[in-house]
C-alpha cells in the first residue's frame, strides 16, 4: 500500500525546473506542491510557466502552490456592473502601466496586513523578488491616480499570452476594479488569452473570473505560456 504524498522540498542550489508534476499537488492544503528553493528570476519563472507560485508568511520556508481548481478571468469577459460603469465614466482619475511598481507592491503589502485572515505573505523578500522580475521586463504593474496620488492598483507576471494576477489594492471606491478593467482591456488588444487569479474570491468572481479544473488550466499553459511575451516595460 502506497503512502500519503509528500511534500517536495527544494534546496537553494537546486536547479530552477527542480519542481516535481504540479498535478502531484497535495488535496489538503490544497495545491500545495513543494518547500524551500529560492525567488531567483530563473526559479520564478519556470514555475509560473508550469502554473506554480510562491505562497507563504514570514518566518515559513518558500511554499509552492498549484491549486485545483484554478480562478482565472478570460480578458474578454470581465464583469463590469453598473456602478463600476458608473465609476469608469467619472474620468476623475489617470491610468498608467509600470509607471510604479514598487509602490503598489508596497501598497498591496500594507492591504494585506491590515486583513488578518489574507496573512502575510507579500514579505520584503518578495517585495525584492517581483521588483527585480519587474526590471528585467517580467512583472508588471497598472496604477490608478487620482490628484496625481495612487489610490489603486494591481500587479503580476507575465508569461507569453497569460498574466498571472498577484494582489490588487484600492484606497477609493473601485480603484482596484479599474485598474483591473483597463489591464483587461489593454491584455485583449495584445492577444493575450488569460488572466491567472489563483483562487477563487467572491470580489474576482464579481468581475467575472470563473474556476477551472487544474488540467485544463494546466493545458491553456502548454499553448499559450511558451509563446512571445511583451518583455520590457509596458505602456497604454
């Protein structure tokens, strides 16, 4: 009789494809795949190609997570209700791409502290991580402005013609959802197929974000991660 599964355990001078088969993840906690490794450029961007991300709190060791199933938001398909119509006509703000990354991150961070339940797991030392795979062309961030002050936010990897959403942020009402709306709209002009939320929530859902099972996610991956992506910085 065969054992539970184990969980993987990557050590930092293993090589970046060191992750075993994301569909080996374990059911509970859910997705969870392997421990440890590091969050080099190299390492993070195989894994997303393979549908795996970091997850984890301080003073834990690196967790690696493929969930099943998986939220995703087909940019063609965002929701946008009524009041958030409403909001993207007012025109009191401005929108721009990779004009600040390190302050959404920063903000997104200080969100996350602020709700107990979402943890901890936007550290300085993924902070460090995201804004050097954000100046080698990889991460990048939409930014909301209102009186030339950042009130909302998103931000994420990309990796051929898939976006892997990371954490959003608003400081006034729907700021996060325009900025959400505008990267959709900007991602479908490019030709990108998908936008990667992870898991499921009730204010992704509201946007239109939809789950999928883990094989069929993992199958959009194979066609569509290994394309061309839009390395560099990005603009509107």
């Amino acid at each position: 009789m065969s054992g539970a599964p184990q969980l993987a355990w990557i050590r930092p001078g293993d090589p970046p494809d060191a992750f075993p088969d994301p569909r080996t993840a374990l059911r509970e906690p859910d997705g969870l795949l392997a421990a440890g490794g590091d969050l080099s450029p190299a390492r993070l961007l195989y894994a997303y190609r393979r549908g795996i991300f970091p997850w984890y709190s301080a003073g834990q060791p690196i967790l690696w997570w493929c969930p099943n199933p998986r939220a995703v938001l087909y940019p063609q398909a965002v929701h946008i209700s009524r009041s958030l119509r409403k909001s993207l006509r007012r025109r009191d703000y401005e929108v721009s791409l990779d004009h600040a990354f390190p302050d959404v991150m920063h903000a997104c961070a200080m969100a996350r502290s602020n709700q107990p339940d979402a943890g901890t797991w936007i550290t300085d030392e993924m902070q460090a991580a995201y804004i050097e795979l954000h100046r080698l062309g990889h991460a990048h961030s939409i930014e909301v402005w209102m009186n030339s002050r950042l009130v909302g936010g998103l931000y994420g990897v990309a990796v051929g013609k898939i976006f892997f959403g990371e954490s959003m942020f608003s400081h006034r009402t729907d700021a996060s959802k325009i900025a959400l709306v505008w990267l959709a709209m900007q991602l479908e002009s490019w030709g990108f197929e998908l936008i990667d939320c992870q898991i499921a929530s009730t204010h992704l859902q509201s946007l239109g974000s939809v789950s999928i099972p883990r094989d069929e996610f993992l199958a959009l991956l194979d066609r569509h991660a290994a394309t061309d992506s839009r390395i560099g910085t990005w603009q509107l």
